[in-house]
C-alpha cells in the first residue's frame, strides 16, 4: 500500500473514533434527568466504571509528552510521581474511600462549607474552578503537541485554512480546536455518565497499545536486560538513575537546577500527590458510587492500573533516548525531548497502528479533560452560583434550572479551555512538563494543605483554611520567582548596578 493510501486509513481510525465517542454521549444523555445524575451520576456508578474514571483521570497525554520527555532527559526520576499516584489510590482503598462516599454531598466545596463556613467555601470553588481550566488546557496543548509530532495533519490544517502569517500549518492549534469541540459535545449533553462511560471505553483503548508499544521497544533493543546494558555503555547509569545522588545533581546542574530529580525532589513529589489528591476536593470523584465498599473496589482498581502504567509507560522514551537520540532532538519544537515517545512510536509501529495510537493518546487528554468540565460545572452551579444567589437576595434555581445550567456551564468552560490551550499553543517557550510542576507547587499544593488536615482537626476557625493557603503560597511564590527570567534579569541587573558603585573608575 502507497503512503497516501496508509494515512487515509489512520484518519479513518481517529475520525471513526471522535464520531463515536459524540454518539455515546449522546445514547447516554437520557440517563440524566436532574443535576444529581448529570453531576454524580445519580450515586448508581459501579466499583469498575468509578475506579477506571479515576485512573483515567489521574493521567493525560502530558504522561506521554512532558513526563516522556523528563524520561528522556533524566530516565527513570519521573516514575516518583507516579509511584505517588499508586499511594494516593492505594490509601483511597485502605479507608478514605469509605469515607468520601459517607460524605454524601455532590461537590467538595459543599463539605468545606459545612467545615470551614461559605467564605472559605467560596474561595476555594472560584480558586478550584481556575484552576481546573488552566489544567485541562495545559493537558490538551500537551495531546496536541503530541499528535501534532506522531500525525501528518497539515493537508487538513491547510484545507481549512489554519495557517500563520508565514504560511505554516497550524497543526498543534487544528487538534486542540477538534478535540476540544468533541470533549464538551459528548461531556456537555451526557453529563457523568457519559464521563465514566467513555473513560472506561477509552482505557480499553490506552492500555492495549501502551503495552504493545512498549513490547516493540523492549524487541527493538534486544529485551530489558539489553537496555539496561546500553543504559551503562553509554554512561547514562547516573543520569537515569530513580533518584540522583548529590554528585550527579552537581554535574548536571544546568539540566537539573535547584535538586531536580534528587531525593528531596522525590520526597516533594510524594507529598504533593498524596496532599492534593487525597483531600475534601478530590472526593467528588467517588461520589457517584453506590456505597462505601465500592469505593473501595474502585480505589484498588484504579492502584493496580497505575501501577501497571508506571512500569510500561517510561520504556519508549528512555528507549528513544538510545536508539534515536539525534531524531527526537532534530523535531522543530521548543522542547524536542517532549516528542520521543511520538518518534518511536511512530518508527516502531506498522502500517494501520499509529492512528490507534493517536487514539489512545486522545483518550488520556479526553479522559482528564471530560472530568474536569462535569466537576468545575458541578461546583459552578452547586456553590459559585448558590452564594452570588445569597450575595444579592436573588432566589436560587430551581432542580431543572440548575440542570439546564449545568450543561450551559459545561460548554462555556469547554469553550475557556480551548482559547487557553490555543494561547499555551501560542509559542510559549516553557514545556508542558515544567508548566504542570509551576502550576501545582505554586497554588494546588498551598491549598490542598488545609483540606487534607481538615480529615483529623475537627475544630478550626472559619479562616484558617484560606490563612493557611495566603501564607503558604508565599515560599512557593519566592521558589516560582527565583527562577524565572525576570528574576534572573533583576538578579543581574542589581550585580551590574553593585559592581559600577564598586568600581566607580570603571566608569571613565
């Protein structure tokens, strides 16, 4: 078959593939008929549909651009953040899933008002709702840079008209404009059920071919014992290494500045993911179940998967990095490292397979980003909009208002993702790897400190939570400030001003 013929038939796949996710979205839309079942999908969700939600949830192709491609520049250090995600499930299973599921409630600010009061309620939804946009953007840029490395889309951008002022196709900005739009139709019109639904369709998909991409890789090299020797000939031992030693972390300091991928970057991933993750706010996703023991089942589920992602998801980039080095870091992108785990996979698979992988990766972004809408719309039409209600004496909306409201919310936030994935997509020189690592240390960790507290300190004043997340947003606004470039040019500009009052002669 000639290459044209080949790649009509991977857009086939992928378009085969959106189409259908809109028809489940729409099959499913009749099992909602108020917000309870648009939001948690009327607590009648099973062990396996919540506990692959979740997993699914837990990742997006940021896994496959942003992690693969600290893969390829440190080896094994990024798996510390996943080994996190496996704790967080694990201890879901263990006991905080019972009792997420005793909370009863649809979203978790509404637990936070009945501990902190509505201010702190407050703060935290409008805080929770930005953020959630600036994630599911930040997860959507990364599937676009992604596919836009592994696809051929310039004959369609071209077609539509998707061209810069130089002439270039647009490819990143046609698949954040395509899948943004496919999201919010099926999440918008099915609600939860349609989010759980197609998660579960989607992990069908990912988890097939992950391993089988990492089966080639593995072949291609000779088997895992081959690949740790190739690790050693080519003096990477250190580099790769889980944890890097003091003596490492020196010798590439300009690649890992400020202990990057040392022991205290390991205990800091740790801690982060088991705060933020297993906190008042993330026990919204396990309020769809049907009971605490399925919450249980679900939290184990989604622990196994994680773990068996972990260990298959860095051996085609750290298998890049041997075999292929000179071609990841000849794409034209801002951070070439970022599409290793696109090159290989596309060197590696056959003929008819690389838009099944296009489809998996669509399906890790999508199943991030579909959740994200139906929770930020949740706590827009269950808090934001309730308190305006009581700001100004207006009468709150009624069981099929907020129903209505719900799916208007959820469109206009799918619209908000989209625009700021385009502006991400923009030309922004930091990678999706680094915006992720800013995004949560500077205000995901701060607040999901006293959340994660509030399980055991049953007694607090109203304004300790949001105390709490002003003083410790302080140290992590320094750590962001100190190293980004208007730093770095103040920091030299006061040397340059410190050596002329010095060395007053110089001046002549």
């Amino acid at each position: 078959m000639n290459e044209t013929g080949s790649l009509w038939i991977e857009y086939v796949v992928v378009g085969g593939y959106l189409f259908f996710l809109i028809a489940v979205g729409f099959a499913i839309r009749k099992f909602s008929s108020d917000d309870s079942d648009y939001f948690r999908a009327g607590c009648k969700g099973t062990w396996w549909l919540v506990g692959t939600s979740a997993f699914m949830h837990m990742f997006s192709a940021w896994t496959f651009t942003g992690a693969a491609g600290a893969a390829f520049e440190a080896g094994w250090s990024d798996m510390v953040i996943f080994a996190a995600n496996v704790l967080v499930f694990f201890l879901t299973f263990l006991f905080l899933g019972p009792w997420f599921r005793q909370l009863r409630a649809v979203t978790g600010p509404e637990i936070i008002r009945l501990r902190f009061g509505p201010a702190t309620q407050q703060f935290y939804a409008w805080m929770q709702a930005f953020l959630g946009l600036l994630y599911a953007a930040v997860w959507l840029w990364g599937l676009a840079t992604f596919t836009a490395a592994v696809f051929d889309f310039k004959p369609i951008a071209e077609a539509v008209g998707l061209v810069s002022s130089e002439g270039e196709a647009l490819e990143v900005q046609l698949v954040i404009i395509v899948t943004g739009i496919i999201v919010v139709a099926y999440a918008v019109t099915g609600g939860s059920w349609a989010v759980m639904a197609t998660d579960f369709l989607q992990s069908l998909i990912l988890l097939p071919m992950t391993v089988l991409v990492a089966f080639l890789c593995l072949r291609e090299v000779g088997g895992l014992s081959s690949m740790l020797d190739m690790i050693h000939e080519q003096d990477l031992t250190e580099r790769f290494s889980l944890i890097k030693s003091t003596e490492t972390l020196q010798e590439y300091a300009e690649e890992f500045p400020l202990g990057k991928y040392g022991l205290w970057f390991a205990l800091a991933a740790i801690i982060y993911k088991v705060f933020v993750y297993s906190t008042l706010l993330t026990a919204q996703r396990y309020f769809g179940v049907k009971d605490g023991k399925e919450a249980k089942k679900a939290g184990l589920l989604a622990a196994i998967l994680m773990a068996a992602g972990m260990l298959i998801w860095f051996i085609p980039p750290v298998v890049a990095r041997l075999t292929m080095h000179d071609e990841v870091m000849g794409q034209e992108m801002s951070k070439p490292e970022e599409a290793s785990y696109a090159v290989i996979a596309l060197a590696l698979l056959p003929i008819g397979m690389v838009g099944l992988m296009v489809v998996a990766m669509l399906s890790a972004t999508m199943s991030s980003m579909d959740s994200g809408i139906n929770r930020n719309s949740a706590i827009f039409v269950r808090d934001i909009v309730p308190g305006i209600c009581r700001l100004f004496a207006l009468r709150e909306p009624s069981d099929r208002a907020r129903f209505v409201l719900a799916q208007i919310v959820s469109a206009v936030f799918g619209i908000c993702i989209i625009c700021i994935a385009l502006y991400f997509a923009g030309g922004d020189s930091k990678g999706v790897f680094e915006w992720m690592l800013d995004v949560g240390g500077l205000v995901a960790l701060p607040m999901a400190t006293p959340l994660a507290l509030g399980f055991f300190i049953r007694k607090a004043p109203w304004w300790a939570a949001v105390a709490s997340v002003l003083v410790t947003m302080v140290p992590s606004t320094l750590a962001f400030l100190a190293e980004s470039e208007w730093m770095a040019e103040q920091v030299l500009k006061a040397k340059i001003s410190e050596d002329l009052l010095s060395h007053p002669l110089t001046l002549g």
